[in-house]
C-alpha cells in the first residue's frame, strides 16, 4: 500500500510539474466584463494551457510586464503600449478589437450636455469645467484614466487647476461608476462596465459615438529576448489563437444583457 501511495504521489507531482500555465496582465474591463469567462476556458480546453488573469489597470498592467512577472497583455493606451515596446519589453503588438467609451452624468443633466447632441466631446468637457460641474476620474493610472486625461487635454483644461469639481479617487471603473452614481457626477467609462454595472439609478449617458471615443484593445507578447523565464511559447500559442478568425467569431457572439460589448478587428 505504501508503494502504491508513493507511485501516486510520484505520479501527482510530475502531472503538476508538466502544467502548462500562461500569465495574462489585463486590463480590469475585458475581465469585469466577463470575456475571458467566455473565452479562455475554450483556449483551454483546445490546448491545455491554462490561463492566469491578473486583472489590474492598463499602467499597472505594463509595469507588471516590464518587470517579467507576465508572458503577454491585453491592453488600451496606444502610446503606453509603444512605448513599452519601443522600450525592448514587448513584442509583436496587435490591435485586435474595440469598443468605445461614454460620457455618462446624472439624470437631470442641468449643464445641458445630452441636450446637445452635435456637441462633440472636447465641448462637452469644456462645459463641465466651465460650470463647475462634479467630475469623477478613476485617478488609477488605466487605460479609461489615461483616455480622461487625453481628454481634457484636447479640451485644453488643466484639471490640476480645477477648484473642487474634480475628483480623483484611485479606483476602478465600478468603484468610479458608484461614486459618481452616489454624487450625481459626470465620468468617463468604457461601455463594456457600464452595460454590465447596476447601480446607475441617478446616471444616464450623456454623450456617446464620437470618433475620439473608440477604445481599442491590443495583445502584446513579452520579449522573451529580455525575460528568458517567462513561457514565450505557450503565451505566443494563446497569441496566435487570439489573433484567429475562431476567436474573432467567439469575440463577437459575447453578449452581456442581450448587448455585443467587443467588436473584433476586421
């Protein structure tokens, strides 16, 4: 009995030994949504390479990256995303689908944004700032704040000017969405959390479809030339699969309450 119990335990540990496991750093939105639910367990079962979300903001993202604690990103900030790769970190960048953001507020909308349809988004956060008007900033450093900042610099207001109105408060998009729901505040969102998020009784959107608003999402392997350790084929594999015209149609048919939240790259 003893020899049995050793050959099993001999057996067990080689079995976990041969486990082949990727890390993914990811952006919070694709896994809030619920798509690498839908996703990676058909990547997995195809392959049997098993897939670890670590699910942080867009910077925190690349800087997991940049240390070696990755093999591959998914994420949605194209000057961060080249310069982390003009950087020598990453590799092989793809832009491989989108969605958009939105502009969403509270229900009465006094300043009169949603009122506005031809208003494009630049004017839009031009007139929060000119009225003062309670603005929520996920502060945290991701893709959705970088956008924000990108924003408001197109709209040619400095925020660290601002009197009160803006608040910064280094959280995710659900924890932002909360706040600005609790204060009847503006903020930016990615439609994605927004569709899925509940808790929006006092908030509407209030501006929507405009050009600048396109968030694209791009996968990016880790230069293996840099992190020797990391497990390039594998991550490379799931790169590969991702990219496919398989994955592509999966990408598309994820629905959350009826909604598409991801279009793929054509």
């Amino acid at each position: 009995m003893a020899r049995v119990l050793i050959v099993v335990l001999a057996l067990s540990t080689v079995a976990q030994a041969v486990e082949r496991r990727i890390v993914l750093a990811s952006t919070t939105s694709t896994d809030n949504s619920g798509l690498y639910d839908y996703l990676l367990p058909k990547f997995t079962a195809e392959t049997g390479i098993k897939v670890n979300v670590v699910a942080v903001g867009t910077g925190r993202a690349l800087k997991i990256a940049e240390q070696g604690d990755a093999d591959l990103l998914i994420v949605h900030d194209e000057q961060s995303e080249l310069a982390f790769v003009s950087n020598g970190y990453g590799i092989d960048r793809r832009t491989f689908m989108y969605n958009d953001y939105i502009l969403v507020g509270p229900k009465q909308d006094s300043i009169g944004i949603k009122n506005s349809p031809t208003t494009r988004i630049a004017q839009a956060m031009r007139t929060i700032a000119g009225n003062a008007a309670p603005f929520i900033s996920r502060g945290d450093d991701s893709g959705t704040h970088k956008k924000e900042l990108s924003l408001w610099a197109l709209a040619d207001i400095d925020v660290g000017k601002s009197t009160g109105w803006y608040r910064e408060v280094g959280a995710g998009m659900g924890a932002a969405l909360n706040i600005a729901n609790e204060l009847s505040a503006y903020t930016l969102a990615d439609r994605s959390t927004w569709i899925s998020f509940n808790n929006r009784d006092n908030l509407v959107v209030v501006k929507e479809n405009d050009p600048l608003l396109y968030n694209y999402y791009s996968v990016i392997l880790v230069n293996p030339e840099r992190w020797q350790e990391i497990n390039y084929e594998d991550a490379r594999r799931f790169y590969q699969w991702l990219l496919s015209p398989q994955s592509s149609a999966l990408i598309e048919s994820f629905r959350v309450k009826g909604v598409q939240l991801f279009y793929p790259m054509r």
